[in-house]
C-alpha cells in the first residue's frame, strides 16, 4: 500500500506536487531470479525519495533501469509526463537523469579533472582546455569538500576521495533527477554533513533526488519520502515523518533485531597478539604504535585521509613501511609484501572488497580457499573434491547465502561477499583479522550478521582490529578505539570513556588552523 499526502522534511518545507518520475509495475527477470516483480513509485520535484530495503532486495536493479543500463521486462517509466525508456545511459543522461552507482565507476590513469568533464571537456579552437577544466574542476571539488589538485590521477584517490569524485561529477551534470546509491558508504560524519548541505541545495533548485542508503538514520535527516523493497516488491511508499527506524527495519527486513550492536562485553582481552611500534607509513608525518590482545576488538576512527587505509596496507604488506617493529604472538615478524603477513598469521579484509578482496568471476569455493591451497592440495595438484567441500563448510559456518558454492561471488549481496572475504581467513586460520570499512554498503539484516560474527570471532580469541568511518559502528562493537587526525594516533579511548563529541574532536584535531595534532598521554583522553 502506498501512503500518500505531502511529503514533509525535518524544516517542514513543501514538496512540488505532481511526479517528475513515474514507474508503473516494473518487472526484471534474469535467469533464474525475479530481481524487481511489478514496482512501482513516484519522485517529485525537488523531493529527495529515499529507497530502501535489503541487499537482493531489488534497489540497484532498479537504478540500473533508471540509468538505462537494464530494459524493464514489463510496466513503464515516464519523466516530467514523456514516455521515458533509456536505451543506455547516454540516453539516461542526455534525458537528465543522473546515477551515481554504488560500486564506483572512474579512469583510473586519468586525473579529477578528466573524469569530471569527461562526456564534456571544455574546448577552445577545437583543442581541449586543460586550463579552464582544471579550474572547473577545482571549483566542484570545493563545493564536495574535496582538497585534492585537478590535476591528480583518480588511481592515487583512496574510495571515500573517488566517493567525492563522483558524487562532483554527478553535479557538473545539472541533471533534473539524481540518483546517490550509498553515496556516504565510506565518508565521514563531516564529509556526510557536506552531502548533506548540497543536497538540500538541489532540492530547493527543484531537482529530484533518489537517495539509497543502508544507514537509516541519513533517511531521516535527509529525505521526505521513502519507498521500501523486499525480495523485489513494492512494500510501501510512507513520508518519513510517519515512521520511526523500528517501522522501517520491520518494513524491510520483516523481522526485528534485539541488539545492533552485539559487543562481546562477556570477553575479557588476553595476551598482546599484535603489537606494532614505530611503524612508518609513506605519506604520513609520524610513526603509529599500537597493540590488539586476544579476544580485544580494536576500533579505528579518523577522517578521510587521516592515515587509517595507509597503516592497514602498510601493516599487512600491501604498500611499502618505512621502518618500525611487528611482533605476532611475542614473535617478531618481518612484513615485506602480504605473503608475508599471512604466513605469521595476519589477514586483512580491505575497503574495497570487489577490486582488491575478491575475485568476482569465480565461485566461493576458489576465493574462499585462496589463502590456504595447501589444505586442498595432494603432490602439487588441487583436489576440487576437496576444495568444494571444505569451502562450502566454512560458507555455511558464516552463513552465506548463495545457489551453490560455485557460484560466481560478483553475483552475490555486498553482505555475502564480505562473508566469503572473512571465511577465507579463517579458513586460513588467522589470528589477526583487520577489516577495513567492514559493513560498507551492506545492508541493515546482513550488517547484524557481520557484527554477530565479529563478535564471536573475538570469543574464540582472536584479536581483530576495525577501521569504519561509522562512529556508531565503532561505539557500539569496540574494546578500545584509536583515533587517528593527519597520519598520527592522537588517542587510545577505552569503551568505559566513550563519547562521540569527545571522538570527533580528537579526529578533527589536527585539522583546525593548521594544527599538528599531539597525542594524549597515557590510555585516558581528555
């Protein structure tokens, strides 16, 4: 059933009546999957329309036939009254619709500049104009909140900077409808703010904005109406001022969770498994020291480009240290690449677990053994036998959803996939677990099973270290919490000081005037 009426905002503005987007019983079918069964939902101008509902749910299905990349099987689509059916998303797009997808679409050898303007790169006497991009470009980076030259190559951005690429590139279009799926997946609470700020701009402009986020809350702050999908069904379309967060978690997921965030407080942290000291990490002014006992989950706070990525890959290998000491389980350690780091007994679930966590074509059973082909292997050769039964045993350990344990892992839910990264490494038996962004765009149901297995990870006595642009994420599951402000650790905060003001100014810390920041004495920060 949809609820109608006007939609209402937390200021209480109006909304334009009359639909600038209208969908009409959209049905998509792929081979053996119903992805969007008869939806239908409306977009106004100047309303931002939040989409909400499980990973599978049918969301990005639905984006994809906004943006013209998928034909809808059954039902219509019009924009602004006029039959609106993209061919591709150059029609999507010359229509004045506008997506900025999930999984992160740049030219990596190109620089900021190139990839903002790249359908339209200024010209003067036939040649392009580098000069005047650039300055273009300069100036959409400062409305995002980016500081980073034009002229740098996007490969050099970490995601959360590719994050703001996108999000400035999608305004340089001027579209009348704009499209953000997860657009805050990796930013912080201030680059969210800033979201925030433009997209209430382009709401008082009139543009219509389709915003999809896992993160309920940013529904609330931010949008006027929400729609919810499940198992790819029209459930609802309500203004958000009629429900709370319980109402849409029961919308979405049918069910109610008794406990976001499950800490193990039951586990009290043994012996010191990893300690790092005097780690140095390119790029960054200072040294990191820090230490994760058994059974301790070590929390990781910081804005973009505070240092957090950097430490991880340079702690596991993956981007050359300069200098410093690691000691795994009291044995000191020597880390010059990852093959290294695992054997002593370190994994790493990275941020962007589709580029450099997984290897989407192939089936769970291969990435699942990965780390680990020793156990699988007789004289050399691979026992598939084996592998299939073995990988398929530690899938179902963490409850991965998937048609078969062969089943290619890009085909699988943001949730699963990162399932499938976390049993291979304790399919490999890792005593150390760092997971960068672990939750990035998954959803509400799939992130309390990430948290549940974190949680009893941490019971079997491994020490595990978090790194989330999520403050709450980090609140809720963490021991201890190290701050990081401009590539210094400026805090070691234990769970019984908690508090997010007092987390936020010591991650803005060395951001204010300049500042280098200083770390704070001892293991209490004031």
């Amino acid at each position: 059933m949809t609820a109608e009426g006007p939609a209402r905002t937390g200021g209480g503005s109006a909304v334009v009546p009359g639909p600038l987007l209208a969908v009409e019983g959209v049905t998509k079918v792929f081979p053996g999957v119903t992805a969007l069964d008869g939806v239908g939902f409306e977009v106004r101008p100047g309303e931002v329309h939040a989409l909400v509902g499980e990973n599978g749910a049918g969301k990005s299905t639905l984006v994809r036939v906004l943006g013209g990349v998928h034909g809808p099987d059954l039902g219509t689509m019009t924009l602004d009254g006029a039959p609106y059916a993209p061919q591709d998303p150059a029609e999507a797009l010359a229509a004045g619709v506008r997506i900025v997808h999930q999984e992160l679409s740049v030219l990596p050898n190109l620089t900021v500049a190139e990839n903002l303007f790249l359908e339209r790169l200024p010209r003067r006497f036939g040649v392009v104009d580098f000069r005047q991009a650039n300055r273009d470009a300069t100036d959409l980076l400062a409305r995002v909140g980016l500081d980073v030259s034009p002229r740098t190559r996007m490969g050099e951005l970490s995601v959360a900077q590719t994050q703001l690429v996108e999000i400035a590139r999608a305004l340089a279009a001027r579209a009348r409808l704009l499209v953000l799926d997860e657009p805050t997946a990796t930013l912080t609470a201030h680059e969210t703010r800033r979201l925030f700020e433009i997209v209430r701009d382009l709401r008082s402009m009139g543009t219509a904005v389709v915003y999809i986020s896992h993160h309920l809350d940013e529904i609330f702050q931010v949008c006027d109406r929400v729609t919810v999908l499940r198992n790819g069904r029209h459930v609802g379309t309500h203004p958000v001022g009629d429900l709370t967060s319980a109402d849409l978690v029961r919308l979405m997921v049918g069910r109610e969770f008794a406990d976001d965030h499950p800490f193990p407080g039951d586990v009290t942290p043994g012996e010191v498994v990893l300690a790092v000291d005097g780690l140095g990490v390119r790029g960054l002014d200072a040294t990191v020291s820090f230490d994760v006992r058994a059974g301790e989950i070590v929390g990781v706070a910081g804005l973009v480009g505070a240092g957090r990525t950097e430490t991880m890959r340079a702690l596991f290998g993956a981007d050359r240290a300069d200098g410093g000491t690691v000691t795994v389980g009291g044995r000191r350690v020597t880390i010059r690449r990852p093959r290294d780091a695992v054997r002593a007994g370190i994994s790493f679930a990275t941020e962007d677990r589709k580029a450099q966590g997984l290897i989407l074509p192939m089936g769970g059973d291969v990435n699942i053994t990965l780390a680990a082909l020793r156990k699988v292997t007789r004289g050399g050769l691979l026992r598939r036998d084996a592998e299939r039964a073995q990988a398929a045993a530690m899938a179902s350990r963490m409850r991965v959803k998937a048609p078969d344990i062969t089943t290619a892992v890009g085909t699988l839910s943001g949730g699963n996939q990162q399932k499938v990264v976390l049993a291979r490494w304790l399919y490999r038996d890792a005593r150390v677990l760092i997971m960068d962004e672990p939750t990035r765009g998954i959803d509400v149901g799939a992130r309390h099973e990430i948290y549940a297995i974190v949680a009893e990870l941490a019971r079997q006595g491994r020490a595990i270290v978090m790194v989330s642009s999520d403050l709450p994420e980090l609140i809720g599951m963490c021991h201890r919490i190290l701050v990081f402000s401009r590539g210094r650790v400026v805090g070691d905060v234990p769970r019984a000081e908690f508090d997010h003001e007092r987390l936020l100014s010591l991650a803005y810390s060395g951001f204010l005037n300049g500042a280098r920041p200083e770390p704070e004495g001892g293991d209490r920060v004031d």
